[in-house]
C-alpha cells in the first residue's frame, strides 16, 4: 500500500514539473541555466564562479523593459538564486565584447519587483573591468532573479562572482505533520496546514483522486516565499488516501510529509438537549420536519435525513424544553437630575411607571414594573468681576439656586479644595469655580454644579535685567544692558542688593553702575498692578594672578639657574628685572648672576597684577683640599696618603707614578714619589694639594770599640758603639760571651769586667732599619 502510495506522488510530482518550472521555483538540473525569459528561470545552487556568454536574442512577444525603464532588452540570461544571506554583492566581469558598450544587469524578486539595477555601460576601467550590485535586507532563503543583458545589444563573456555574502540557498527546515481532520466524508471540503518550513522556496500538495485542492486538481505547487501557502483547502471524492506535502529548495533534499484520510458517512448527530422560552413560542425546530412547537413541556425530535456541512446524510435527534413565562415588580426608584435608570440596556430618566422586557438566568424574558421619581434641584452662579495684581480677590454668589430645608451648597475651586459652604464666596485667584448644590430625598444626595470662570488679568510686564557682567581691574564702570515691556503704563526701578553701586539711570533700562553685586530690574504695569523682578550679576573678576615662584643655584657644573613662575593667570604675560639692569619678557628666562630677581604677572583677562621674587644663588666656591704623604721605611713598606677638605660630600681623585690612580680619600701606597689629590665639591668646583712619598732605610750603623783591656789594672772596661744616625732614636741590645742580652736604650756605651766575645744590635726606631757590631 505505502509503494503505491509513493508512486502515486512521484507520478504527480512529474505532472506538475512544468508548472512548477514555470513559477521559477525549480532547481536547475544539467546543463540547463540560464534562461531566455525570466519565467523559465530555475535555482543554481551557487552563483558564483558562473561564466556565460548573451548571445541569444530575446524571445518574441516578451516585455523588454525593466527598471521602470532604466533597462531595456535584447539578448538577456536569467538565473535564478536562492538569498543565502541578507546582504549579497554580485559582481560581473565583462570580457571580449563585441562592441565597446559591456554589460547591463538587474536582480528582481517576483520577476516583476526591482532589487537592484545597474544600467549600462558596465565595462569598469575597460573592456575586462568589474561591476557589482550590492543588496541588502534580501530574505534569506528566498528566491530571486538576476539578468545580464548586453548594453546597447552589446554581446560578451562574463564571469560572476559573489565577494560579499553567499547565493548558496540555507538547509532546508524540518518538515512536520501536517495538521487536519483524518476522518471525512463523501464530498467534505476542509484545510489542511503544514506548520511553515525554514528555508523552502515551494510546497507541492497532493489529495487522493477525486479530490480538489483549493477547486483545482488534486496536485497543487505553491511558492514557499508566499504566507498561507503551507496551507490548503481540499474538496474530497468519494474515496479516502493522503494528502501530502512535499517541501523544496534548490540544493538540498525535497521533503515528504504525508496525512492518511479515511472517507466514510457521518453517523447520525445527537444534539444537547434545548431550552425554549415562553415569548419563543410557536417554535419551529430547524431541522426537517421542521416540527411545530405550541406550549411548555418537554418534546423529543428526530430530523428526516439531510447533507452535513460537509456534503454528507445525516440524521440529527434533539430534546426540547418549552419553559413557563416570568413577571416581577421593582421598588420605587429615586433619580437625580442627571441619572437614569439602566434597565435591559435601556436609559430611563424621567418619573413615571414603566415595563421593561429582561432575560433571565435561563436565557428567557421576565417582565419588569418599575417607577421612577426625579429629585428636583439646580445651581446657579453669577458671573465675577476680574482679579488683578491690585484686586485680589472678587465675590462669588449663587443666587437662584434651589433653596429649602433639604438642600446645602459647597463652593470649590479648580483644585477640589473647598472655600465656602454657603451660597455666597470669596475667590483669590483667577480660574474655574464651581458651587454645588445638593438636596437630599429619599436617602439619596442629589447635586447639581455650576461653574463660573474668574478672570484675570494677572501677566507681568517683561523685565530682563540682561546679561551678567565682569567688573575687573580695568573695567570699573559699566552700563547695566535691561530690557522689558515698553508703554505709558510700564515703570522701571534698578535697584542694588548685593554690593552694588548706582551711578546713575536707577529708573532707566540701563543704568550705569561701578560696583560688583546683584543689581535687581523691577518692571510694574501700572494698569494691573503686576511687576516682574530680573536680576543681573555684576562678577568681580579682581583677583589677582598667583605667582609662585623658583629660583635656584648655579654651580661650576651648571653656570645658569632657569627662573620659574607658575600662575593661574589667564593669557597672562611677564616682566622679570634683576642684577645689572636685568630685563626679560619670558616666562623662564636663564640667568646666570647671583641675586634677587622680581617678576610681574598681568592677568591680561582682568588687567591684574602681582608681583613675586625669586632668589638665585651662586655656589661656586672650591672645596679646599690638603694632603700629607711619608716615608717607607725599613719597618714600614707602604704610606697611607691622607687626603682632607673641609667641605662636606668633597669627592677625591689621586694621582701618582707609574700611573697610580685612586678614589679613595686615604689610599696606601708603595712607591716613592709626589701624589697630586684633586678635591670635586657636590657644586663641580675643585681644589687640589701634592702630597710625597719618601724612602728611609738607611741603616743607623755600628762600628764597636773598648776603652782598654781588662788587667790587674783595669778590673772594667767600656764598650762603645757608634752610628751615623741620631742616638736619640737609637736602641742597642748587647749580646754577652755567655750568650745573654743586656739593653742599654739609646746609651751607646756598655761597661764590661768579664773578658769574651760581644756584640751590639743596634735599632733605629725612626725607619725600622737595624745594624750590627763586633769585636774582632
């Protein structure tokens, strides 16, 4: 059954081939784009890269003009396109064509409705140049036409391209059930609807055989772009099967979505039992025999066979109910004098008895009797007189107004506020008032209001004291720039509130003034007593410039200072003088002698000034430098250089022999010779001192003698030392026969009673340097 069934559809689908190629809604298949006219066109899958040539002349009894004229055909090649985004740019290159003309070409929706035009000529820089056309808000996944047509007849090879966005048509959306009944009847006609699918640029329905879509055959294909054609209406046959739908674009897969109908007689129909009212009788059920109904009760009705709205027999059964008729009586009804009575949708607004006709719970009539009595009252308010800025407040009365002892009256204004409970009032301000008169019956409050408006005659004159103004430093005296209301009844009066100072002209639009303050314009209409107040402010713009300012001092290393000023002067300028008829207009000169330098700041805005000083100092003073040397000597090999300055932060840089470099302040060194120090001050001065390294180490000598020899004669004798060097600085340490020492200090002589061998070491304590004597 499902075989035959496809089948079924594919045959159909191939029926309808044309008339689906005629609505350009096919997808080109082979070598079949592009078309002569716009209604064979079929749906490439992409534009681009697409080459051709328009060498075929239009067809025959074919509209030549597009554009509202601004194209006009002779050889046109139409493609059809799917949008696959909403902004596309199309761009075609011309080649070898056979005049100097190029190419013309258009996209249009529809065949009829213009995208984008683009008239000819269109050969770019030349005969191979570009030209494009640019879309945007296209709908995406909808179809459209572009045509190339030979400008002037001209024919060439083109070449497109799609640079910006894509004609590659979207996927095709999923395809749902279709909703409708699957249950008819011989001859039913109803809708069949497809929920929309994304993307699809056709529907092809199909009904069983037998049937009509939409009153035409039983296939049907429907451009998908267009709202409603997802959806079908379908007159049946006398057999059931499916409808179908098949939804489809240019690049992906056509989808199928299918619907079983069975088609079978209605059976009979039980109708929901039925109420009549009294007022309906005689009724006559609708259905035939169309039975006659007289009185209340209950009655069971069965139709004769007749067709159903859908075409079909069918017998229809219902139960009637007749019901018994309705009356009531109301109570008396009070009205006030604007009120009416709604009853059954109908106003009643007089006294009187009346009926009235009403439906009940159950849908019937039920007579109503009522009778209305309308509460009497009336306000009424006399016209006022003006209130002005000299009239502040006029009566208000309410004189024939309804008067007795149920009624009371209220006076309000425009705001609801109320001034009086009586008849009479006072207003105090122009507008609307409004006395309500009130009488009271029957337990209801009846009101009536009338309105008066009170006028007034309350509008100031102008007063525009004018522009604010600046008092400055040079500025000391200024015309007050007033305007206002101009007549025989307006008066002017300046008058200074804040600091100010009238010159003159206090009662004149511009007075002269020479004080900053607030200065207050009164202008009184003297017709309505009103005055309007403006005030204008005189700014004092005195301030003078801040000056603040650097000096600095100069140094061996840096010889100038730049003078600094800061100030919050505007567009201000400077006058600097100083030492030796010192003068300058910048505002940093550089200077390079010590001493006070005074500057003058002009605010040039205010014509302010101020005056300021800068102190510039020299430090170029040498640091001072001393050193000391020394000597190397037999006890001590090196000298520690001392070098001094009495200055604070002095760095040291000696030199020496050999090329001895240091910048240590105290140094050691070894080598004999002069050593230069130069001292550097934190200011670069410098100053510098020698300082020399001696050699000591000659040694003091000891040449040793005795005084005689020891005898009987001579029980003692002396030995004697003698050096070259100073005894004073002299140590000597003897060296007995025995082997011991004896220390004579810086005594060079040694008294001895013991014959042996000695020997004297003698030490200079100056140098270190030692030498030794002996007997021989």
């Amino acid at each position: 059954m499902n075989n035959k069934f496809l089948l079924s559809c594919l045959l159909m689908l191939a029926a309808f081939g044309q008339q689906l190629q005629a609505q350009g809604l096919f997808a080109c298949t082979g070598a079949q784009p592009p078309a002569s006219t716009c209604a064979q066109t079929c749906l490439v899958c992409n534009l681009n890269g697409i080459t051709g040539i328009n060498n075929l002349p239009l067809p025959p009894n074919t509209p030549n003009t597009l554009c509202q004229g601004g194209l006009t055909l002779q050889n046109p090649r139409w493609y059809g396109f799917v949008a696959g985004s909403a902004n596309i740019t199309i761009n075609i290159q011309p080649s070898n064509c056979t005049g100097n003309n190029g190419l013309e070409a258009a996209v249009l929706r529809e065949c009829n409705k213009d995208v984008v035009c683009a008239p000819g000529p269109n050969n770019g820089a030349g005969p191979n140049g570009n030209f494009a056309l640019t879309m945007t808000n296209l709908i995406v996944g909808k179809p459209y036409q572009l045509v190339i047509d030979g400008y002037l007849g001209d024919v060439c090879n083109y070449t497109i391209t799609v640079p910006v966005g894509s004609t590659i048509p979207p996927p095709l959306g999923t395809v749902d059930s279709i909703v409708g009944l699957q249950q008819v009847c011989p001859n039913a006609t109803t809708t069949y609807t497809v929920p929309p699918v994304d993307n699809a640029v056709s529907y092809t329905w199909t009904a069983p055989i037998g049937s009509k879509i939409n009153g035409g055959s039983n296939s049907l294909v429907l451009p998908g772009d267009v709202p409603g054609n997802n959806s079908v209406e379908v007159t049946f046959g006398n057999v059931g099967g499916f409808v179908c739908v098949t939804a489809s674009n240019a690049c992906s897969p056509s989808v199928t979505t299918c619907l079983q109908i069975s088609n079978t007689p209605l059976t009979a129909t039980i109708l929901d039992p039925l109420v009549i009212c009294n007022e309906e009788t005689p009724w006559e059920w609708p259905e035939e025999p169309h039975n006659g109904l007289f009185g209340p009760g209950t009655y069971n009705l069965t139709s004769s066979p007749y067709q159903s709205y859908l075409g079909c027999d069918s017998i229809v059964k219902q139960t009637v109910k007749i019901l018994p008729a309705n009356v009531k009586t109301l109570p008396l009804v009070y009205l006030c004098k604007d009120e009416c009575f709604v009853i059954n949708g109908l106003d009643y607004c007089e006294s009187g008895s009346y009926q009235e006709t009403l439906t009940s719970y159950q849908g019937c009539d039920s007579l109503v009797n009522f009778t209305l009595y309308k509460i009497p009252v009336n306000a009424v308010a006399a016209q006022p007189d003006t209130i002005t800025c000299a009239v502040t407040s006029v009566p208000l009365t309410g004189a024939g107004s309804s008067v007795g002892n149920t009624i009371t009256y209220r006076w309000i204004n425009d705001n609801g506020q109320t001034i009086s409970n009586a008849i009479t009032a006072n207003a105090t301000a122009p507008g609307m008032y409004h006395l309500i008169v009130t009488n009271y019956v029957g337990g209801l409050a009846c009101a009536d209001t009338a309105s008066v408006n009170v006028p007034g005659n309350l509008t100031p004159p102008l007063a525009e004291a004018g522009p604010d103004m600046v008092y400055t430093c040079t500025v000391t005296q200024l015309t007050l720039q007033g305007s206002g209301s101009t007549g025989p009844d307006i008066s002017y009066f300046w008058k200074a509130l804040i600091g100010g100072n009238i010159v003159s002209g206090s009662t004149t639009l511009n007075p002269i003034v020479n004080a900053p303050g607030t200065y207050s314009l009164r202008v009184t209409d003297n017709h309505n007593g009103c005055t309007a107040v403006s005030n204008a402010v005189v700014n004092a713009d005195t301030i003078k410039p801040s000056v603040i300012t650097q000096g600095g001092t100069y140094t061996c290393t840096n010889p100038t200072v730049t003078l600094q000023i800061t100030t919050n002067g505007a567009n201000p300028s400077f006058v600097w003088t100083g030492p030796n008829g010192f003068m300058s207009t910048q505002q940093n000169p550089v200077v390079n002698v010590a001493g006070t330098y005074s500057i003058t700041v002009t605010n040039n805005v205010n014509g302010c000034t101020k005056t300021g000083s800068a102190l510039v100092v020299a430090n170029n003073l040498p640091p001072g430098a001393a050193a000391s040397g020394g000597s190397i000597t037999c006890a001590a090999t090196t000298v520690t250089l001392n070098g001094n300055s009495p200055t604070m932060g002095t760095i040291f840089q000696w030199s020496g022999p050999n090329g001895y470099s240091s910048t240590q302040q105290n140094p050691v060194v070894n080598a004999v010779g002069n050593y230069q120090l130069l001292a550097t001050g934190l200011n670069g001065c410098t100053s510098s001192a020698l300082a020399v390294v001696n050699l000591n180490t000659t040694p003091p000598g000891a040449d040793l003698s005795v005084s005689g020899n020891l005898n009987c004669n001579n029980a003692s004798v002396n030995l004697l030392s003698t050096s070259i060097a100073n005894p004073a600085n002299l140590i000597h340490v003897w060296t007995l026969p025995n082997g011991t020492t004896d220390t004579t200090g810086t005594v060079s002589i040694l008294p001895v009673s013991i014959p042996g061998l000695y020997s004297v070491l003698v030490s200079n304590n100056v140098n270190g340097c030692t030498s030794t004597g002996a007997l021989p």
